[in-house]
C-alpha cells in the first residue's frame, strides 16, 4: 500500500508485480540458477497478470516504450514518490526535461546478475559497463511514440539523455582499472537523495550530497539509517546499477516471445570465466568516452553505429559467438539446459541481417493499431 492505494503485490518466492509510473506493471522475479528458469517464471507470471488485464478490456504490451500515449496524458499512479520525483526534475531544467516521459512511458527488460566477492564484483562490472551501448544495439525496440515514428530506433535511450546526467549513464569508475568498491560508494555518496521514507510517506529529501547528510544530518535533526543508503542506492540510474547485485538497465525489452533472450547473452559473457576474460580483452581499449558516444550514436542508427574504432556490429556479433560459448560451457556442466541456446537465435539474425526489434516495430505499426496491438500484447494464458 502507499497512503490508503494498492500500488503492489506480494508473491511467493520474494517476487513481487508493482503499478509503476505512467501504468507500467513491473515483474521482479525471484532469483533463479538458470536463465531457463527466470524466463519461464516471467512469461508465467505475465501472463497471468494479462488474463487478469483483458478481463478489464486492458492489454498490456511488451517493448521498449507505450507507443499511443503522449507525455501530457500519461496517467499518474497514487504513489508519493512520483510527486516528489516530478518537482524534483523539473528543478533540474535541461537536464530534467524528458523526466516524465522517463517515468511514464518507456519500458525495459532488465537483467540482474550476481557476484561472489569485490573482485568478482569490479571484473563483471568493467565488461557490463562497455557492453551495455553493443547488447542494447541488439534490441532497440522504441521507435514509436505518441502515435508516431520518431526517427529513431530507440525513443527510450533518447529520454534518458536527459534525466539528470550526474545519476544516468556511464559508470565512468568502471574505466579505471585500480577502481575498488569504495570508488563506488564515494560516487553514489556524492550524490543528493530524491526522497526519504517518513513515516510511511516519501517526502523530499534536502538537496545535500548524502555523505554531507552522514556528517550534519538532515536538517531536522535526523541523520541517515542505512534504509536510507539502500533507498538512495534506488534513485540512481546507471547503464549497470550496483545495488546487492548488477543489474543492467541500458537495453529496450524485446518483444514478448523474446523476453529471455538478453538474460541468456549476458548469462553466458558473465558467468562463464573464459568468455568474460574473452569479452573484457576485447573491450579494453573502449573509453568511458567512447561508450558514452556509442550510447548516443547507437540509438539512432543501431548495429551500423560505431563504438570507438570499430562498427557495433562487428563487436555484437563477437560478443554473440562468446555469449554462446559462455552458454555451452554452462549447458556441458549441466548449468543450464540446452534450450536456452534458442534464445540467442533471433539476436544472430538480427546482426547478421540488420534487421532490428525496431524496424520489425515500424512495420507493424504501418499496419495499423490492431495489428500492433495483436503484435506486441502479451498473450492470454
């Protein structure tokens, strides 16, 4: 509940389905041991909760923003925060301007992963950090919004240009190779709070970097909880947050039959050893710089971008050949069942081809709403 509305339910397991801002309904699953499962577990769950919806004559759809809906009538849900969010950027000006498309229109599927130790931690974090632009150019799938085709293929990537700067992009920590955890928590901690949790409501924080508020307090004579550090560690929006596990935010979500597919491309780059030496030696040379203009670049014109010296295309297709080998080695020591490798099947043809979520979205959409909408709903159980 937030105040006397039901913003959210519990399920087994620690899962949990949120209304979010704009009407988005957010699925966090409980974690798994394999990508076959998570996948499973999602589209079961969303399901559900689209049978649910049709019963209302709603549909809930899949991709990487909500297509019909212009900013002016994004319908606000009751949570407190939202208000306080929406003051909060349009302080910012500029660098706030795409804040309520942000908050009220685009969508993601996002991939958390697990890490064993500070070490395991900074490795896996310097090679999501540069693969973010390369893996997101494989599922653009924005180009629609407020009933018409924007130009780009990735609408989502635009808006987050601006959102405040300082909390979104690139984790330019992730590019020194002597960086620690500590450098992780000084960046964050530089960083204002949004809101603070009082007495059950969100209220706005005062507009102190939070490591000020360790040493002076608030203002009102309360000083931060480490419920506070984790709420804040929650108002930062990195390409690859860093919460209790790395959670990577950069990619649009595919369409529905796909949803697992940029689970399992991570999957195999991160958790197999040799394939994330593998991809970390190819991406090495890549400066926060060159990730931040491929980031950029790769929203409009996809795998034809460039990201440093070299065309995504070129990177995502060896990043793929990893990814599967990543997978095999997880299938052979019994990790991960052979299927999962099918989820990889669409990602090849999409960079061999070139042929992306997106364009694929532009031609259903010239087909009209129904079709789109028959497209890119997730299916009834």
């Amino acid at each position: 509940m937030d105040g006397p509305c039901l913003v959210g339910v519990g399920l087994p397991g620690g899962a949990a389905l949120t209304l979010e801002t704009g009407g988005a309904l957010e699925y966090s699953s409980p974690p798994f041991a394999t990508v076959a499962e998570a996948t499973a577990d999602v589209q079961f769950r969303l399901q559900q909760a689209a049978a649910i919806a049709d019963r209302h004559g709603i549909a809930l759809l899949t991709g990487g923003i909500t297509p019909f809906t212009a900013a002016d009538d994004i319908a606000w849900n009751p949570k407190t925060r939202v208000g306080v969010m929406r003051e909060y950027f349009r302080r910012l000006g500029h660098d706030g301007a795409d804040a309520d498309e942000v908050m009220g229109l685009i969508l993601s599927t996002q991939t958390t992963l697990d890490y064993t130790g500070v070490d395991d931690l900074m490795t896996k974090l310097r090679l999501l950090v540069r693969a973010a632009p390369v893996v997101a150019a494989l599922f653009v799938d924005s180009p629609v919004a407020a009933g018409e085709p924007t130009g780009a293929l990735s609408r989502r990537m635009q808006y987050w240009r601006r959102f405040d700067p300082r909390r979104c992009g690139v984790l330019d920590v992730a590019f020194n190779a002597d960086a620690t955890i500590d450098d992780l928590v000084d960046w964050a901690a530089r960083l204002p709070m949004i809101y603070r949790l009082v007495e059950g409501s969100h209220v706005a924080a005062p507009q102190v970097p939070f490591r000020d508020a360790i040493e002076h307090g608030f203002g009102d004579g309360t000083y931060p909880t480490f419920a506070d550090w984790e709420l804040h560690l929650n108002q930062v929006w990195p390409h690859v947050r860093v919460r209790r596990t790395l959670e990577v935010r950069l990619p649009d979500a595919a369409p529905w039959p796909w949803l697992g597919s940029g689970a399992a491309l991570w999957t195999g780059l991160v958790y197999d050893p040799e394939a994330r030496r593998a991809a970390n030696h190819l991406l090495s040379d890549l400066s926060a710089a060159d990730v931040d203009r491929a980031s950029v670049d790769v929203a409009v014109k996809g795998l034809s971008a460039m990201i440093g010296p070299r065309l995504v295309q070129d990177v995502a297709r060896e990043l793929l050949r990893l990814a599967r080998q990543g997978l095999q080695a997880r299938i052979a020591a019994g990790l991960e069942p052979a299927a999962t490798l099918a989820l990889l099947a669409p990602l090849d043809e999409i960079c061999e081809t070139m042929l992306t979520f997106a364009d694929q979205a532009l031609d259903t959409w010239q087909r009209g709403e129904d079709a789109f909408l028959d497209a890119y709903s997730i299916p009834c159980p």
